[in-house]
C-alpha cells in the first residue's frame, strides 16, 4: 500500500482507533463530504471496486439518511471520485 495512505483516517470507524491497518486494502475518497477519508475494501470483489459505492453520511447535501457516491478515478483507482450526494 502507498505510505501516504497509511497517514489517513478511515470512513467509519472510531475515533479512538480511526487509523489504517496493516494488510487491509483502501482507497482515497475525493471531494464531497467525506474528502480525505479512506474506505476499506478489502474483499471487495472486481465488480464492486469498479462501480464504487454510494457511503451514508450525515454531513452531504441531505443530512441524515443521506449518502455520498464515490467512483474510482480513471487512471488511478486507488483515489474514488465523489460523484455527488443522493438519498
């Protein structure tokens, strides 16, 4: 894994312990409300690594029960693009 990934916090987890582990698999998330957060993917299969994921967050467009769609970048699919908020 890329060392500048290892200095992230990772989407949902604990504050107390919010770092990444060793021999797990993450990827940036980029813009949006959850900018900057890693996301776990490990055992995500080729299919959902490719279409990415719609995370439940409160603080998008849509406050609770709201979710940020994130999208590999081409090019670099270790960094998920936000691709706006939804319900």
């Amino acid at each position: 894994m890329d060392d500048e990934l290892l200095r992230g916090r990772v989407y949902g987890s604990d504050h107390e312990d919010a770092g990444p582990r060793p021999g797990r698999v993450y990827r940036e998330l980029v813009a949006g409300p959850l900018d900057g957060l890693l996301l776990d993917v490990t055992g995500w299969s080729a299919e959902q690594l490719a279409v990415g994921a719609a995370l439940p967050t409160e603080i998008g467009a849509y406050g609770a029960g709201g979710r940020a769609r994130y999208r590999p970048r081409p090019g670099d699919p270790r960094r998920w693009d936000w691709g706006g908020d939804t319900r």
